[in-house]
C-alpha cells in the first residue's frame, strides 16, 4: 500500500481548483458559489423608479454569479394594501418592468426572464392587518448545476 504525503494531497487539491481544500488530511471541495437565489428590491411609496440602493442590489447580484449559468429569472412586482387595487397592479407591473431592465443592463438573460405583477394581493393578513414593505419588487435567479 502507498502512502501519500501531505504534500502530494496539497498538490492533488489544487489540481482539483480553487473550490478546493485540504483538512485532516483529506480534500474537501467547497459548495458550489453558483446557486440559487432571491433578492428583494425596494421602492418609495408610490413609485416605480429604480432607487440607487435598488440598482446597487442588482448589480450585487449579478456580480455574485459571475461565472455562473442564469437558467431563468422570476421578477414579481408587489404593492401595499393602501390604494385602489387597479392603480396597486398597475403600479406593481411598473415596478416589475423597471427591475427587468435594470436586470438586462447588467447582463442578465432577458429572454428567460418571467415577469408578473401581484399588486396588493397577498399585502393583507387574514386578520385584516396591512403587511409592511410590501413596496418592492422579487428577484429569483434560477441558476442551472
């Protein structure tokens, strides 16, 4: 039987990559940093302008995938309780469509992006109580293995 010094282990763990590292004797690969994620993008009350902690979210995001395949993206517009529902849809729908550029602009996959509009539904609890921070946009990266 061969033994194998830590040396020769060191040396077979960084053929294997940077993902890559040597404990008790043993390489162990890290995660993948190419996983799945959901982001939530805040907007002011009654808009649907990108504000720029918003767009430093996205560029956030898109930054942490670098390297990574981007099968598909969610974006799902929301609104709070307060106003009549058309104008929370209409204004969610906005909210959505402002995302989705802003997305494109930073290189993500426009044509496997899924954008929907919820307006207030959902903003109220069963109880009747308004839900806060409903004001925001959801980004899921779907990202392939």
């Amino acid at each position: 039987m061969k033994c194998l010094t830590v040396a020769a282990l060191a040396a077979g763990a960084a053929a294997l990559g940077a993902c890559s590292t040597l404990q008790d004797g043993r390489v162990v690969r890290s995660p993948s940093r190419c996983v799945d994620q959901t982001v939530q993008i805040y907007f002011e009350p009654y808009s649907a302008d990108l504000t720029p902690e918003g767009a430093s979210v996205i560029k956030a995001a898109a930054a942490s995938l670098r390297g990574c395949r981007v099968s598909s993206i969610d974006v799902l517009g929301l609104a709070d309780a307060v106003g009549a529902a058309d104008a929370n849809q209409e204004l969610s729908e906005r909210r959505a469509q402002s995302v989705s550029k802003a997305l494109e602009a930073v290189g993500l996959p426009a044509h496997d992006m899924h954008v929907t509009a919820a307006g207030a539904a959902g903003a109220v609890t069963a109880s009747g109580k308004a839900k806060p921070l409903r004001r925001r946009v959801d980004v899921t990266l779907h990202v392939a293995s």
